[in-house]
C-alpha cells in the first residue's frame, strides 16, 4: 500500500480543488436562474442537496419555468442522470457498501468519476473519487444558495458564459485518456452523435446520445 501522504498528489488535489471552484461558479449562476424564474428559494435547496446532479437541475428549472409539468422535469432530470447507470459499473469497487455506499453513490457524478478512473493505483482511485465527491458535495448547495441570496446582483449567465467554465476544465481533464484509440474513438463517436441531436431535442438530453458512442468500444487496444 503506498504512504498515507502519497495516496493522492498535490497536482491531483490542486485540480480537484479547481474543478469544485468551477462548479461553485456555476452553482452561483443556477441559483441566479432559479431566483430570477420565480422559484422559491426552498426550491434550489431541495435539488441542491437531495438531487446534487447540475445538469438535471438546469433542466427542471428550465422545463418548469417555460410552462411545463413538475411530472415532466422531474422525468426528464431522471433521464438525463442515466448515465450514471454506467458511470456506477465503472466506479463500482470506489463507493463501498452499505450506508457508505449509500453515500458513495449520492456523491457520484461527472468530476469524481473522471477522477477516480483516471488515477493508477486503487487506493488513488478511491481518495480522489470520494476527495472530489465530498468537495462538490459541499461546495455546490452553498454555491447554489449564495446566487439565489444574491441572484439580483448577477448578469445573465447567457451573455458572460459561465456555463463553458465548468465544461471547459472538464475537457482538459479527460485529454490524457483520449491518448488511447481504444478510448479516443467511443469518445469521438459519442461527441459526433451528441452534437447531430442537439438541434432536434431539449436542452440537456444530447448527452445521453454520446452513451451510444459505447458501442464502438474495443476490449484490446
């Protein structure tokens, strides 16, 4: 087993702590959003904490605002958080059991996944997945909250692009995997299908069309 201290870097940490600084912006610009449509503010604490996924979040708020069904966001949100059906094979042996494992899952998203598979050795994989998932865990419903208490003060995400901040750094972290052909080529696949549906459905669903990407997978480089 390796040393306590060397279990996970300092670069490793330092980019986590720059991913959760991220999602803290957009926290800020989701809280703004659901204030300015007219949600109460027990609204985004509720999704904040008990569903903690951002991109369901947007989508609810969005679909709500525009007129439609509590009903229909909700199942909207769920179908666009299927992806974690995969993203949980993947960090199966990272959540652990039981009422840890409980936890585990809650915490599973984007950023503590590209984290924990990226890293070499399993006691690496599993600090930075629960690092990175705890970290988000908090900062996100104080983020969320701070841009609703203060969502008056902030211009619209739309025209300042607060929303490409947390994609952005997203991208950079997963570019060292796309080194592989075997994994170079389901991403590319998934990203071509993602983009060709963006124009025919709603906000937030494109990315369940770049899961189809998995089925150009290759089990031998």
């Amino acid at each position: 087993m390796l040393p306590q201290k060397e279990i996970v870097g300092k670069g490793v940490v330092k980019a986590i702590f720059l991913v959760c600084i991220a999602d803290g912006i957009v926290g800020l610009s989701y809280g703004s959003l659901a204030t300015a449509d007219g949600f109460p503010l027990w609204v985004p604490l509720a999704l904040s904490t008990l569903v903690l996924a951002g991109a369901s979040e947007f989508l609810f708020i969005g679909i709500v605002a525009s007129g439609g069904s509590p009903l229909t966001a909700a199942a909207a949100g769920l179908l666009v958080n299927a992806r974690h059906l995969p993203f949980g094979i993947a960090v199966k042996d990272l959540v652990g059991r039981g009422s840890r494992g409980l936890l585990g899952c809650h915490i599973m998203n984007d950023e503590s996944v590209v984290f924990g598979i990226s890293q070499s050795q399993p006691e690496q994989r599993r600090a930075a997945f629960w690092i990175c998932g705890i970290g988000i865990g908090l900062i996100w419903p104080i983020s969320v909250m701070t841009g609703a208490a203060i969502g008056q003060f902030i211009p619209d995400i739309s025209t300042i692009g607060l929303d490409a901040v947390f994609p952005t750094i997203l991208i950079a972290l997963i570019f060292p995997a796309l080194r592989q052909r075997r994994t170079r080529l389901p991403a590319s696949v998934g990203a071509v299908l993602s983009l060709a549906a963006t124009p025919f459905v709603p906000a937030g669903m494109p990315v369940l069309f770049s899961l189809l990407g998995l089925l150009a997978w290759r089990s031998r480089k």
